[in-house]
C-alpha cells in the first residue's frame, strides 16, 4: 500500500526519468533512479529527482525535466 501511494505521486511525471520506491522513512526515502539506488532525504536531488517530503506512508517528489542542448 505504501508503495502505491508514493507511486501516484509520479504518474504524471513519470515518463522523464524511471523512478522505483523501495523504502520509505520519516523524512527519507530509498529510491532506484534510472536504475540506481539512492537513499534521499527531504530536500536532496538525484539524477534530476528531488525529495520534497516523506514520511512511512507516502513520499512527494519533484522530477526536472532534462535540459535540452
């Protein structure tokens, strides 16, 4: 279930980078990104995907679009 929710945070965006949650924590979270693992807490960014707030049940995050040449 926990999963779930944190993942309709990304459906919108999901098509700009492959994100997986793995775990989630009080003010952190474990994600893949691109297929690489990652644990962020609130406020760090990786590969373009930056944590905005966790908690046990749901995480919110923000996705950069890529930057164009």
């Amino acid at each position: 279930m926990k999963r779930w929710l944190a993942l309709l945070c990304l459906l919108a965006q999901s098509v700009l980078a492959d994100v997986q949650v793995n775990a989630l924590f009080e003010g952190s979270a474990y994600l893949t990104v691109n297929g690489k693992q990652k644990l962020l807490r609130q406020g760090q960014s990786f590969q373009g995907v930056k944590l905005l707030q966790a908690n046990p049940d749901l995480s919110l995050i923000h996705i950069s679009e890529p930057t164009r040449p």
